[in-house]
C-alpha cells in the first residue's frame, strides 16, 4: 500500500510548526503571528485545496 503524500501538505505542516516554535520562543500568540504575516489566509487556502 502506498501513502501519497501532497507536497503542499508538507510545506504547510512545516510552516505552521515554524510559527508554532517561534511563537514559542518570543511568546506570541500564534494566531497574532499569522495575522503580522498576512500567511493565514493562503494557508487556509492550500488546506482547501489539498
């Protein structure tokens, strides 16, 4: 049996735990992090998509 995996996925679940991490070490709130970046909406998008 064989797992296909979407690239997109992978970049996505990196990203966020990127920002999870930082969130971590500066102590911001993840979600205030999305919005500086003006990232959330494409990563919702990519998670529609995928």
């Amino acid at each position: 049996m064989q797992i296909v995996v979407n690239p997109g996925v992978i970049t996505v679940v990196l990203y966020i735990s990127e920002i999870i991490s930082m969130a971590t070490v500066d102590n911001f709130d993840v979600e205030e992090l999305f919005v500086k970046q003006n990232s959330y909406p494409k990563v919702i998008n990519v998670m529609k998509i995928s």
